[in-house]
C-alpha cells in the first residue's frame, strides 16, 4: 500500500470519527439537557409541593385542633361553636389534602394513606360536632369530655392515628424527594455522560491537527481550529447544568428544613392542645375533676404536663413561591442551551468535514495521476 493510499484512508477514518463524535456528543449532551429539565419540572410541579402540602395540611389539622380545645377550655362553644378559626382551618385542611391527591409522588402506598386520612379527617370532625352538641346540654358536659377525648385519640394516636398517617405520608413523599435530587438526571455524576465523549471528541480534533501539521506542514487548519473552539465552548455551556443541578438540590434542602421547622412547631402545637383538653376534661367531670370520669381521662389529663398559659409559638407562614421558585426553574427550551447544544454539535461535524475534505479531494487527485 503506498503512502497516498495509507495517508488518505487516515483522513478518510478521521473525518468519520469526527462527524461519529460531533453526533455522539449532540445526543449525550442533548439528552442531558433534557433530562435534566424534566427531572426539575417533576420535583417542581409534584414532588415539592406534595411535601409541603402534607406539611400544610398536617399544621392545618393541629391548629383546628387547638382552636376548638381553646374554645371549649373558654365556654365559648357555647356562643359560637368550636369557632370560626376550627372550621376555617378544617376546610384548609380538606384543601391541602386535596391537593397532596393531586400531586402524590409516593404512589400507591402514598394513595392509600391518604385515602385513610381522608377518611378519618369528617370522622374527627364529627367527634367534635358531637362535643359541641353535648356540652350545650345541661347535663352532658361530661359526655363532651369524653367525644373530645375520642377526638384527640382520633388525631393523635400513636400508629393510627391523623398526625401518625400524615406524618408517614410526609416521609414517602420526602423519600420520593431525595431520590429524585440525588439520583438520575440530577445526580452530579450525570456530568459524566456528556462530558466523556465531548473530551474524546476534542482529543480526536487535537490529534488530526497535529497529524495535518506533520503530513502537510501547515500548523493550523483553521476549520478544525474553529471545530475545537465550538466544542469547548459546548462543553462549557453544558457545564452550566452543573448549577442548575446544584440549585435544584439546594432549593429541595431548604424546602426540607422549612418542613422540619413546620413539623416542630406543629408538634409544639399539638402539645399545647393536648394540655388544654386535659384542663376541659378536668373542669368538665365536674367537682372530682378527671378522675370523675373514668381512669382514661384521669391518665390523659396526668400525661399532659404543658402548664397553663404556656406560649405555643405558631407555624411560620410559607412562601411557597419562595420555595418552589428560582432554584426549581429548569432550562429553557428555547434558551442559550436549548438552542446551543445543537447548533454546536452540529457545527463541529461540518466544519470537521470543512477542514478534511480539501485534504481528502488533494491526495484523490494525487491517487489519480499515480501510474
């Protein structure tokens, strides 16, 4: 084989791995890019707010809770029922579960909790309609101790009860979560993907440069020099998902500690209702006080140890704009990458092509006139 022969099928294999790799790096690359953006709009328009909804909805339930105990403790059912703040936050709370429904990320086991909640959700506040009922009666005050006893055990008993199943529904949503931040289209590694081919893509670039400057003595090929600039300029355009990724992760931290916030005040919450029914129950057995009515009641209100008066400090309102915002905003479409990533790509395959075929066309014409 003569050297016309072995020089130009070199640069007849070159041009092929050039075009292969401008196509390998456009796929990978491309497909990372949108990963990258579905994976952001599903923990943003589902996951995220299923967490923060379940955290609502659970801060919702506690301080319908409380507003009725604190109505009770103060006679003023009386006058107004539980109160308006009972019914208002019971409806909100409706409200977050339906919500919570809509953008479930747990599944079906997520799906069946829920139904159960939904489920024990009227079955509380028909409890408390019956305490109400009761203690406008002359005579069933007691009575209404005990519906309200019913209803705290309905909310916070420890394996069945509202709090419990929310609390366990707010674990698989924040399971669902983490999977989707750390795992993936948004795992760093990810970068991998994209960045091997665009790395071997320059190294064949930087090699047929070198070879072109040895066989035809000209040190630059200035269509492949642009190749080269196109593709480290891709390359640092797709490092930008770098900090779309991290910002991702960010935002879902920041949502998880303003959901454990949100769980301590609630627990706090909880606590402070539970020693105001203690105190109802006690006033409401009459002058043996709880243990007027029964060993139950007398053991509740034992346990509650919150003195009277003590401050409950209330949820922190929530920005969800704030949490769902700027750090959950996926690529645009039609933005620097959106569009860069092909023209790029596909740029390095044709001025690959530009800067070899004048090469290729030289040494057939030279094959040609060979005797």
């Amino acid at each position: 084989m003569t050297a016309i022969s072995t020089t130009r099928q070199t640069l007849w294999w070159l041009r092929l791995a050039l075009v292969a790799g401008s196509v390998l790096v456009l796929g990978t690359a491309l497909a990372t890019f949108l990963g990258v953006r579905a994976s952001i709009a599903e923990v943003r328009e589902r996951t995220a707010p299923a967490v923060l909804e379940v955290s609502l909805a659970k801060g919702a339930i506690v301080a319908a809770h409380s507003a009725a105990m604190a109505a009770f403790e103060r006679e003023q059912v009386q006058l107004t029922g539980p109160s308006e703040q009972y019914e208002d936050r019971i409806a909100l709370a409706s409200q977050q579960l339906a919500q919570v429904a809509e953008h479930n990320a747990a599944g079906e086991p997520g799906s069946r909790t829920l139904q159960l909640i939904e489920g024990l959700l009227p079955a509380y506040n028909s409890v408390i309609g019956q305490a109400d009922a009761h203690f406008r009666e002359d005579d069933g005050r007691a009575l209404a101790a005990s519906n309200l006893l019913s209803a705290s055990d309905l909310l916070t008993a420890p394996e069945n009860g509202i709090l419990a199943r929310l609390d366990a529904l707010e674990a698989a949503q924040r399971a669902a979560l983490d999977d989707q931040l750390d795992a993936d289209w948004l795992d760093p590694a990810i970068t991998l993907l994209w960045a091997l081919p665009l790395v071997l893509l320059l190294g064949t670039l930087a090699w047929t440069q070198r070879f072109l400057a040895r066989r035809f003595r000209r040190t630059v090929n200035t269509a492949l020099l642009a190749a080269t600039a196109a593709g480290v300029l891709l390359g640092a355009g797709t490092a930008l998902l770098l900090g779309i990724q991290s910002d991702a992760r960010d935002s879902g931290a920041a949502l998880e500690r303003t959901v454990d916030a949100q769980s301590t005040a609630t627990a706090a919450a909880a606590a402070g209702a539970r020693s105001a029914l203690a105190r109802v129950l006690t006033a409401q057995c009459g002058p043996g006080g709880a243990a007027a009515c029964g060993d139950t009641v007398a053991a509740f209100a034992a346990a509650a140890t919150t003195p009277p008066g003590a401050p409950v400090e209330p949820p922190a309102e929530v920005d969800e704009a704030a949490l769902l915002g700027p750090g959950l905003t996926e690529p645009d479409w039609t933005g620097v990458l959106g569009y860069g990533i092909p023209v790029l790509a596909a740029g390095i395959g044709v001025l690959a092509v530009g800067g070899l075929q004048p090469r290729l066309d030289e040494y057939r014409f030279r094959a040609r006139r060979q005797p």
